[in-house]
C-alpha cells in the first residue's frame, strides 16, 4: 500500500504534485503521537468557545457535582426521582475540586473537568489508528487522522456528558475482543471490566455490548466468557461505590431509570419521534455527506464485521425508543467513521491496482480531502449554531458572580435548562423562576416579588413586562434570541419565596 503514497520517481526526484497529492504525501508523514498533537488542538480550542450541548450536561453531571463542593445546586427531577448514578458527578467533582482550590478567583473549577473529559476523549484518535494498523501503516494513519479532525468528536469532546466518557470506555474494550490473536484471560478481564464500567455510566449501550461479544468472540465465547465475566463484576464495583459513598442503593437508579422512562415513557414525554428520527437529525448535520460515509463504513465492516454489527445494533436499539438525542448513538458514529476511513483505504487500493504511483496519490488525497470536507461541512453547516448557542445567557450569568449589588436573580419566562444554574453563577444568591407553565401569570408573580430579586434575566421579547423599577443593565444575543439582565436599586428581603426554583420545580415536577 506503501506505493499509493511515494513522493518521488525512480530517480528520486519529487514530483509536481497537486493538491490532492500532496495531501497523500502529506498524511503519509503522519504518526500517532502528531495526529494525537492535532486532535488535542482541535479539542482546545473547541474547550475554549463552546457552551454546553445539553441541560443534562448541566444539572445531571455538573450541578450535582458544584452542590456536593460548594453547596450550591439546582436539584431536578432526575435527581429527586433516582435515575442518576453518581459515578460520573463524582468524577467530574475531582478536578472540579482541584481547580477551586488552585485558583479559586477563576473559571478553573469548571475548566479542569472538561479539560480532563477533553483528554479522554483523545481515546477515539488511538482507537481508530490502533485499529487501522492491523491493515497496514496507511489505514492508521487516514483512520487516525479522519478521528482526530471529525467535526462530531470535536464538537462533543469537551463536555461532560454520560455518552463521551462511556464511549471511551468502550472503544478499548471493542480493540481487544477483536484481536483475538491476542486474547489472554488478563486482557479478556479487561475488556469486561471497560464495557460494564461503561455500562455503569450508559447502561442503554447493552443491546451493543451484548453484540459485540457475541461477534467478536464468535466460537470462542465459551473460552472467554468465564474472564469476561470476572472482569464485568470488577467494573461493576466502581458505580456501586460511588452510589454507596452518596447514601444510594447500588444501581437502584438504573432500575427506577428503566421503570420511568421505558415503562412509563417519561422521556418521551418530553420529546419523541419515529424509527427515521435519526436519520432526520443527521441529515441537516451531515446532509449528502450521509451516502459515501454509509458506504465507506460498509466497506470497512468487512474488515471487521463485529465492529459492523456492534454500530449498526447500537443505532437500531436507540431507533427503536422514541425518545431520542443525537448523542446518543456517538458510539454508531464513531465506530462508523472508523470504519469509513478503513473501507477509503481500501477503496483506493482497489481503485488504483495496475496504475502508476500519481494516481495512487491522487486517490488517497482525494480520501483526505473529503473527510475534510465533510468535517469542515459539518462544522460550519448543521453544527453551525452548535457550538455557542448558549452563551448569551452563560455571558450574562457569569457576569453577576463578581456583581456586590446582587442579591436575588428572577428568571423571567426563560427555561431554566438553557441555563448555566449554579454552576456558572458559582455564588449563594438565590434563584428564582417565573414560568407560564407555573400559575399562568408569570407578569403578576414577578411583579409580586420584587423585593426578593434585584436582577431579572429575560430575553428583551419579554422586556414590556418587567416591572418599571428594573432598567437594563446588560444584553447578549441577537434577535429573538437576545437576553438581557434588568436591575432595580436598592437590596433584597430575606425569607421564603413560592417562586424559588426549587420549588417551582417541584410544583411542575421538573
């Protein structure tokens, strides 16, 4: 394969190249630890301008873990029902924990856990070489550097989120089960340990975990199964722990999470669509680029037809629950990338048999060239709006932390999901939330309560119905989008208040 991508003639002088050449003459250079330097990169600067992709990120895993360090935290009903495992608020509270006290005037405290989540997520680039090398050179290096510039991967590297850190869980478990050449009960223990520590996270990744051993083991299960197992306890014990040490059953939660949302349907409640709703969410994110990765990864799972089957169930299961999230089926994107850029390789293998080095140049130029393109085409296209869509009211949240004069903020007719809660704010003021599902009044509520909030966030399409004594302090935004911080002069009341958000969510059991 090595010929597809020579630099020279037979005389060794370089060639003209195009474009598309040198980018082969390029990649070809390439090596694990500079595709994991570009990936870190990429992730970076993702860190630094990204707001969060989902309130769960928020007031599942975040807020729980500011309450636990400051005292400070919005309490929702996932919590107050028990469908949340600590294992992850936890960890996040370590580095939250370290920045806080390394720099504890600073926005280190939230910095550190997703720089460490940032780092972790590194584990798809590894994933994706180590699996590329049991081809050849060239399938590591255009799998790693297709992993490392993935718009997707970038994009949800940051976050603190269930679905990034059990995919890295997975994705180490998945190279060693279908390596079977070098199975040993130690590395069988280990691969069962990493898909139920992943599962203690996302227990939905189960309909993939149970494929992909069967899959990958083949004939060989009953020789694995009993290893497998004992590492699978092992992981368990992790999660057990954690729920232990905050006073909960062990994996209560996962039983009171499948009893609420998949008897119950709660979820769906919430939001709900057909068998094609994935396909709908990643049409306007991935639109015609949907076709040649589909095709690719087909390719690629011929290679690797456990790893196939190991996506392709894991996007069935979470098609077949109506309610659905895009991060959900990450592990079907990032097993289909990989596998995508596994069947380019071979593609321009295939293509290039008896033509001369050039074309086999222009070939893999042109499989770099499109997962740029497609990267670049995610990015910029269907997660244009992506990446800082909150960050008006983040902004104007942040702000108030260092603000003397506040001493009581009112979100006015503005979901409190699409806030940044405690965690942003980072100081004891009390919340408070007027909602129109609440009493139907939220204009005669806040002007009731005036004397507990002397700052209002709303979004300047409300502004005709903050009360007269509040003037505009501050805006971020633009269009109907715009939100805005009203102040009034003068202090706060202590005492209790029906509007404080914690009792309003219980009210509306949110």
């Amino acid at each position: 394969m090595s010929t597809l991508v020579d630099t020279g003639d037979a005389a060794g002088r370089p060639d003209r190249f195009s474009p598309a050449q040198q980018l082969a003459s390029a990649i070809s250079t390439a090596t694990l630890p500079r595709l994991l330097a570009l990936a870190l990169a990429l992730r970076l600067l993702a860190l630094a301008i990204v707001t969060p992709i989902h309130s769960d990120e928020v007031f599942s895993y975040l807020e729980p873990a500011h309450r636990l360090l400051f005292g400070q935290g919005v309490v929702t009903w996932e919590w107050r029902a028990g469908v949340r495992g600590w294992m992850l608020p936890l960890a996040a509270s370590g580095p939250m924990a370290l920045g806080a006290w390394l720099a504890p005037n600073s926005w280190l405290y939230l910095v550190l856990p997703k720089l460490a989540m940032t780092l972790v997520s590194l584990v798809t680039v590894v994933f994706a070489w180590r699996l590329g090398e049991r081809i050849s050179r060239l399938h590591a290096q255009i799998a790693g550097f297709a992993a490392a510039i993935w718009c997707e991967f970038i994009l949800y590297a940051p976050h603190v989120i269930s679905d990034t850190a059990a995919v890295a869980l997975m994705l180490p478990a998945i190279l060693i089960l279908t390596d079977r050449g070098a199975w040993t009960p130690r590395r069988l223990a280990l691969a069962g340990a990493l898909v139920s520590a992943a599962l203690s996270i996302r227990f939905q990744l189960a309909p993939a975990a149970a494929t992909l051993a069967v899959a990958a083991c083949g004939r060989r299960l009953r020789e694995a199964w009993a290893p497998m197992l004992a590492g699978a306890l092992a992981g368990l014990v992790p999660s057990a722990v954690c729920d232990v040490a905050m006073g909960a059953a062990p994996y209560a939660w996962v039983v009171e999470n499948v009893r609420i949302n998949f008897v119950e349907h709660r979820a769906a409640d919430w939001a709900a669509s057909g068998p094609l709703g994935y396909l709908a969410e990643a049409w306007p994110r991935l639109g015609f680029w949907i076709a040649p990765l589909v095709v690719l990864a087909a390719l690629g799972a011929r290679r690797f037809p456990a790893i196939g089957w190991t996506a392709a169930v894991n996007l069935a299961f979470h098609s077949a629950v109506a309610h659905k999230e895009y991060r959900y089926i990450l592990l079907s994107l990032v097993l289909a990338v990989a596998l995508a850029a596994i069947g380019a390789v071979d593609w321009a293998r295939t293509a290039t048999q008896g033509q001369d080095e050039a074309s086999g140049r222009r070939r893999v130029g042109l499989v770099v060239m499109t997962f740029i393109l497609a990267s670049l085409g995610c990015a910029v296209g269907g997660y244009r709006t992506e990446w800082t869509k909150w960050a008006p009211a983040l902004n104007l949240e942040a702000s108030l932390r260092t603000d003397p004069a506040l001493c009581g903020l009112a979100l006015y007719r503005y979901d409190f999901g699409y806030t940044g809660g405690y965690t942003w704010l980072h100081r004891a003021t009390p919340l408070y939330y007027f909602i129109d599902q609440d009493t139907g009044q939220p204009w005669t509520d806040v002007v009731a309560s005036q004397p507990v909030a002397n700052v209002i966030l709303a979004r300047t399409l409300f502004e005709s119905e903050i009360p007269r004594a509040y003037r505009p302090l501050r805006c971020e935004g633009a269009g109907a989008m715009r939100v805005c911080l009203y102040e009034r002069p003068g202090g706060c009341s202590k005492g209790p208040s029906p509007f404080a958000i914690q009792s309003v969510l219980r009210r509306l059991d949110q």
